[in-house]
C-alpha cells in the first residue's frame, strides 16, 4: 500500500482530467466564469485558476471516493494539501502519514466487508442452510467419519503408501460437485492430474488430503468455511456452499 494516497489521487486527477477534455472538445469553447451549484459558497469559478483548482478538488474527491472512506475533514484535507502543494510545514511527517492512509484504508474495507458478508448471509441462507442439513444427516451414514474442524470424508479406496504433510506437494485426481450435483471442476474429463502444494488450496483440501495415504481415493465433504466461505468461487460456487470432492492421491510429490 505504499504512497496509496498519491496513487489514488493521481489516477483520479488523470481519468477526470481526461474525461473533462473530451467532453469540452466536443462543446463549444469554455466560457471564462463557470456556474456551479446554487447551493454551492462558490456562485461562479471567476478565473482559469478558479476552474483548474476546483477541477483538481473534484478529481481528488473522485479518487477518494473510490477507497470507500465514509468521510473526511475536509477543512483539515485543504489544510494539508496547502501544506504539501506550497512547501509548508507539515503536521505528519511521510511515514506517519502513511500510517494513518493504510489503517484509514483498512478500517474501511473491513466495514465494506463486514457489510457484504452480513447481506450475503441473508442473501445465501437457503443455500447455507441446506449444506447443514446435508452434513448433519450425512455423518449418520456408515463409513461417513468427521474430523474436529466439522470435515466429512468416506474411504472410496484405502492406499498403502505415505501420507502427505501440509508443506508437501502431491499429485492429484479430483472431481467436484455442488450438493445438487451439478459438476463444477474435474481433472478426470481434462485427461491429466494435477500437483499444487497441499498448503496452498482450500482449509479442506489441506486438511483432507493429509489423511490420505498415497494410492487412496477418499470422497470429502467440506462446509462452506472450509472451502470458498462467504464469497464463494467465480459463477460455479456460490457463496456459503458446502462442496464434495472425490479426490484420488496418486503421488506425494515432497516438499
């Protein structure tokens, strides 16, 4: 996130300034005093200098905007871009400064995120709540064991050789299903495995395939926070989705 805040302005003075030239390209000429709003304490922008200084004040707002900050002081904001345009002294040195921008920034995706997953949790109910009637009724089944984390797997094919750890690589075979049924990946119909490090998939995955010995194949049934939780994956996995997988581990790869 370093110097995000010059970053966010710039590209916001960049695109409007641009997007203002096109449009006054195609008008007639720009007459020199421009009315602003009637609420606004400016009644008319009186000079060229009037109209570049108010139309950077636009592309910075434009550009904050888009970091999804509620709000600013916006007295203390003119005071500190004075300070910093003329030569001033300044309050907050560079590095303080950044401080400030990144927990600002940070404080306010986790608001936007808290928000979302609270609308996606209404939004995704039915689906939510179907994966946990599914696995309460599915660990009754004989052969069906669960593990602490709330993981579900059934021995399709007992291996006999090593068991991966969670730095290790391995060489797989899976498919994967949605509770309907509905397919949404499978190495089998693209025609090769595939090797990926065990620790860098899904908490499910890493815990499940863990418990496999190498020429296993074990079907895994995974609740929605051991897999893609409350964003879900691309159009195929939708949000809070419990997912099967019927995973063969042909090979551990090692570290």
């Amino acid at each position: 996130m370093k110097r995000i805040f010059l970053a966010v302005c710039l590209s916001g003075i960049a695109v409007a300034s641009y997007a203002q030239t096109k449009t006054a390209a195609k008008k007639t000429a720009a007459k020199k005093s421009i009315p602003v709003s009637k609420t606004s304490t400016l009644t008319v922008l009186k000079s060229p200098l009037d109209s570049t200084s108010y139309a950077f004040g636009t592309s910075i707002g434009a550009g904050l905007k888009t970091t999804g900050l509620p709000t600013l002081n916006y007295e203390v904001l003119l005071k500190g871009l004075k300070d910093a345009f003329t030569g001033g002294k300044v309050v907050l040195n560079q590095q303080q400064a950044q401080q400030c921008i990144n927990e600002a920034l940070a404080k306010a995706s986790s608001v936007k995120n808290k928000a979302e997953e609270a609308a996606n949790k209404i939004k995704y109910a039915p689906i939510m709540k179907e994966g946990q009637d599914f696995l309460e009724q599915n660990k009754k089944r004989a052969g069906v064991q669960t593990t602490a984390s709330g993981l579900q797997y059934e021995v399709l094919t007992a291996g006999t050789g090593v068991k991966p750890q969670a730095t290790d690589s391995v060489l797989v075979h899976y498919k994967g299903t949605l509770l309907n049924g509905k397919q949404f990946d499978s190495s089998y119909d693209r025609g090769e495995p595939i090797s990926f490090p065990l620790n860098q998939v899904i908490k499910g995955w890493t815990e499940g395939v863990q418990l496999m010995p190498a020429g296993s194949k074990y079907k895994f049934f995974i609740p929605y926070d051991l897999a893609y939780g409350a964003r879900g994956a691309g159009q195929d996995i939708p949000p809070y989705s419990t997912l099967i997988f019927e995973v063969e581990l042909l090979k551990v790869n090692g570290k």
